[in-house]
C-alpha cells in the first residue's frame, strides 16, 4: 500500500490504519499471470473479486493510461476494520494468497 499514485513508499497493509485515498498494488514479477483482489471475504472462494487485474502493475482501482496507480477511496467502507486478500494466479498455474 502506498499513499502515492506512483507505488513510492510503499508499506505493508498488516494492522494498519487507513483513510481516504490508498494505492493498494502488488509487486511486479515476471512469472505472475494474475491478481484478484477481494475485499471483507472471509471465505474468497464464496464471492467472485471486487478486481482481477491481468496486467502488471497489479493495482487494486486499476492503473491510469501514464502508468500510475487509481486510487482506492476507503470512505466506500463503513468504518471499522477491513481485510483486503489477493489471490496471485502464476505462470505454472498455481495460486498463492496474501491477506
């Protein structure tokens, strides 16, 4: 997560307190063929992504057409504590999550 539409900065999402306008985004790697994003899904498999981004960077409201990131406005949640998890798809087929 980054407070920055171009990534800088960038801190882990794990306890922290956020408002207003976040750039939540996953790292770019060669081998990463896809990332769904969900947001307050306990079980992810229940519900289909909030996100699927296909196309590195891997942002979470998508990348503007200059290569930075859109931002994620939390004021669309209630306040309170919120989980963002991703599902990572690789290049070998295999899934990996983050929370």
């Amino acid at each position: 997560m980054s407070l920055n539409s171009d990534r800088s900065s960038a801190a882990r999402l794990n306890g922290s307190l956020v408002n207003g306008k976040i750039y939540v985004f996953v790292r770019n790697s060669k081998t990463l063929d896809k990332v769904d994003f969900y947001i307050d899904s306990p079980r992810w498999t229940d519900r289909p992504p909030v996100r699927t981004d296909k196309k590195a960077p891997f942002d979470l409201a998508g990348t503007k057409a200059d290569g930075t990131a859109r931002p994620y406005n939390t004021a669309k949640l209630a306040d309170g504590t919120h989980s963002i998890r991703v599902v990572m798809t690789w290049a070998n087929g295999k899934t990996s999550t983050r929370r």
